[in-house]
C-alpha cells in the first residue's frame, strides 16, 4: 500500500507540474490541441474532485493508502506538506486559489483559442 501512496506522490507532482506549466504554454503558444485536451482533462478532473469533495482526490487517496498501511499521514494538502518538508510553508488557500487561476486562465485561452478559429 505504501508503494502506491508513492506512487500517487509522484503521479500527484506531475499533475501539479501540468497545472502549472499548462496554461503558461496556452498563453504562449498557436493552438495545440493535445496540449488543449491534456489540459481539459487535468484541469477538469481536478475542478471537478475540488468541486464535488472541497480537496484533490490524489491527496485523499495517498492519505487514505498511508493509513491503511498504518503508516504515518499527514493533515492539509499535499502542497503545504511536501513544500513544508523543504521549509517552505504555504497555507492550503493559497494553494487552492493558484489551482483555481491556473485552471480558469487555461480554460479561458482555450475557449479563446477556439473562438479565434
């Protein structure tokens, strides 16, 4: 169980990485729409869990896994706990309103880059 919490950890960085890098390459590039629909579907699968359940389903499911395995968890999300490991420490809101820009700034120049077309 504990080596697919880290697995969930690792896939999690990734998605964060594409949330992040994502609409930043939206903005800067002619339309792309591998880019667009890998986006949507990151995007719209992390709304969607943020929506439905107010938290990340990978975050829940690591937590859920780690304590299974009666390992140790950890509470809050799993920015604020990764980056605190480092020293960095970042409130959960800001978290959850980064992803939220992120997301709406992506959507937003996707809709956009299909109106131009």
């Amino acid at each position: 169980m504990l080596v697919l919490a880290d697995i969930i950890v690792i896939f999690h960085a990734f998605v964060l990485l594409a949330l992040i890098v994502g609409p930043v390459l939206l903005l800067n590039s002619k339309r792309n729409r591998g880019l667009e629909q890998g986006f949507i579907i990151i995007g719209g699968l992390t709304a969607l869990s943020f929506f439905i359940t107010g938290a990340c389903f990978l975050t829940t499911w690591e937590k859920y896994l780690r304590t299974a395995a009666g390992a140790p968890s950890y509470t809050g999300g799993y920015v604020r706990h990764y980056l605190g490991e480092v020293g960095i420490a970042i409130p959960d809101i800001a978290t959850t309103i980064a992803i939220i820009i992120l997301v709406t700034i992506g959507f937003a120049r996707i809709l956009w880059l299909q109106r131009k077309n």
